[in-house]
C-alpha cells in the first residue's frame, strides 16, 4: 500500500507546473523552444508547409500557458489545448481573455489527463469552438486534423496508450506531430536540474522506441527525425560547472489512413 507521503508522478508533476505557472513564460530559453518547435511543425506538416493550414482542427497535449498553443492558433481552424495542471491552464486562460475579441478566439482549454479520444471535455470544447465558428453538431464526436505535443512526452508514464488515444482522436488522414528533447545518453540527464527531475519520467526521447510506439499504434508515413536543436544553460553537478549544452529535439510524425 503507498505511503501517505507517496505521491504519483502525474500529482508530482502538477505541483510543479501549477507552481511554476506565473513565471512559465519568463524563461526565455522555454520560449526559444517554442518557437522551434512551431517552426519545425510548420516545416514538417504538408498542409502547413502547403499554406492549407486553415482547414486544420488541431488537439495540443500538455499545452501549459499556451506558448506553442498561441504561436500555431492564428495558422490554423482551430485549437483544443489539454493539459492537467489547473496553474498553467489558468494561464492559458488569461492570455486568451486577453485578446482583442476573447469570445471569437478560435482556442479552448481542457484541465484533463485525456485517456480517450471520446474524453467528455475534449468533445465539449471541440463543440464549443465549432459552435463558435457557426458548425451545428455535425460530425460528432469530434476528431482532429492534427495532435501536436511539445515537451510533454518526458512527463507521460506511458507513451504507448497515449499515442493510441491521439491516433483515435484523429480523423482519417490526420497527423502527429509530436516533439520533445532526445534522450542521446547520460548527457540528456541535465536538461532539468536536479530539483526538477522527480516528475520526470524519462531523461528525453529514445528515437528507436517513439518509432516503434508510433508505428505499432497503427500510423502511416512514421518518421521520428531530430527536428531543432535547443542550446540551454545547465548547472553544475558532479564536478561538472555550470555551462551551456546543446540539446537535440526529435519530431515523431505519422498518418492515420
Ligand atoms: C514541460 S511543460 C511544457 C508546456 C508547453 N508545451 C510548453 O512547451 O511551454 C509539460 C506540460 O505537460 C503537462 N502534462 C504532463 N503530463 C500530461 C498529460 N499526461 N496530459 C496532459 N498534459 C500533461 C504539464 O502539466 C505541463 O504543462
């Protein structure tokens, strides 16, 4: 039986994300990620990169305050973020009750861990949004054009069921574009400082094993690719100083038929 003072890493995790929340967009080397990632999903993805973007329903998973969410939004029909801590979902909020015509963004949140693709929340802001741009209730349930994720994978126990639930959340022809830091060896272990390493729940991406996830879930046109690299400053530890490393970040795309 666990402890009272055993916690799961999906509880570690959000006591860490609703805490860092606030001050999520003040780091810039995590907005310099960002926008990495939004460039190699706008290079990676043929719509995208074809300029046929605005047909696309997008479902982003771990969406946090919105950084890569507000980046893809104006590029395509529509975004649902999901995420599962409540601080970053309220900043998400916050950004979005912000803009010019709140009421007419083309972006909802949902505070869920999302474990399939019929998730009563996820449907409900997919409707929203839909409702929104003037679309009554057809094609229900909701299924999307594409699910992206960015940093997020790290954090998921397992990737497998995961990958499974985005491949039933897509319509025909719908893609992945998943991207998150490589686990290259023992050298990707700094990308989060020791306090921070709790919640982890792999040191990055194996390349071989997001590959074989993504192509036995059922996916078409699997590729996992390095897709960017990010420099970041990482402390000292081990007799190691403090410095800057380069970290290489890998894309997993696939195709549902
Ligand atoms: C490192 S942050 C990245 C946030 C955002 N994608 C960005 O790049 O700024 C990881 C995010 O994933 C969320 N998260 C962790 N596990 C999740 C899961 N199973 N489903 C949805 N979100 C999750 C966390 O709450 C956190 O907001």
């Amino acid at each position: 039986m666990a402890s009272k003072t055993s916690f799961s890493s999906q509880e570690v995790n959000n006591a860490r994300f609703n805490a860092e929340a606030a001050a999520w967009d003040s780091n810039p080397t995590t907005v310099e990620s960002t926008k990495k990632a939004l460039e190699a999903i706008m290079r990676y993805v043929p719509e995208l990169a074809q300029g046929r973007g605005k047909d696309l329903d997008v479902l982003e998973i771990g969406c946090g305050t919105g950084l890569l969410s507000m980046q893809l939004a104006p590029h395509v029909r529509s975004l649902v973020g999901v995420d599962t801590s409540d601080g970053m979902i309220d900043a998400f909020n916050k950004k979005v009750a912000a803009l010019p015509d709140p009421d007419k963004a083309n972006m909802a949140t949902v505070n869920v861990l999302m474990e399939e693709a019929d998730d009563v929340h996820v449907q409900g802001a997919a409707a929203a949004l839909a409702t929104r741009r003037g679309e009554t209730g057809k094609d229900v349930p909701y299924r999307f054009d594409l699910v992206v994720s960015h940093l997020t994978l790290h954090h998921v126990p397992e990737m497998a069921p995961l990958i499974a639930t985005l491949f039933n959340s897509l319509k025909s022809g719908g893609r992945i574009a998943l991207t998150d830091y490589e686990d290259f060896g023992p050298e990707a272990i700094p990308f989060h400082p020791k306090s921070k390493r709790e919640g982890v729940e792999r040191h990055g991406i194996k390349r071989d094993e997001l590959e074989i996830i993504i192509d036995g879930t059922g996916f078409n046109e699997v590729r996992v690719e390095q897709a960017f690299v990010l420099r970041k400053e990482v402390e000292a530890e081990d007799g190691e100083p403090e410095r800057e490393m380069d970290f290489p970040f890998l894309i997993g795309l696939g195709q549902r038929s």
